[in-house]
C-alpha cells in the first residue's frame, strides 16, 4: 500500500488539484490511502469565522469569500452544470 498526504498548497487551485488528481492516477496498480488537507487556506478562513461568530460579529463576508473560493476552483474543475457547484452551495449554506 502507498500512501499520500497533500497539503493545501497542492489543492490550492484548479491547477494544483489537477496536479494532485494526476499524481494519484499514476498510481493505478496497487491499493492506496490518499489524505488531503483543507485547501489554501480553508482551515485559517474558518478559525477567523468561527471566531467571529463566537464574538457575536457579522462573519457573511468571510463565509462568502470562502464560497467563492471553493467556488472559482469548481467552475475551473467542472461544467457549470455538474453537482459538486450546488453540493458546495448547500454545504456553505446551511
């Protein structure tokens, strides 16, 4: 078994992701663990809005910067038609 950790800067971008997705495809004849971490900088953008909803402060910019973070990537992935656009929305949303 192999096993690959990524980190957010090779999921950071469409670019990046297809970079990853190409490395994990070469990898085709035996059982793999693949681990990938948040991209970019989800992780430090939901510290800041998990902060401010424990402050009591208005964090829809923040949230919505993410969404069109993850977003900009899928459209850059993806027909504007294909699921993963609304299954972010509603991940984002609820």
């Amino acid at each position: 078994m192999r096993v690959f950790k990524f980190g957010g800067a090779s999921v950071k971008n469409a670019p990046a992701v297809v970079n990853t997705a190409s490395i994990i495809g070469t990898y085709t004849d035996e059982p793999l663990l693949v681990v990938v971490s948040a991209m970019g900088k989800t992780t430090n953008a939901l510290e800041v809005i998990v902060q401010a909803i424990l402050n009591r402060q208005d964090y829809k910019n923040e949230l919505q910067q993410l969404k069109d973070y993850h977003l900009s990537i899928t459209h850059a992935l993806f027909d504007p038609d294909h699921i993963v656009h609304k299954e972010i929305i509603a991940v984002l949303d609820s």
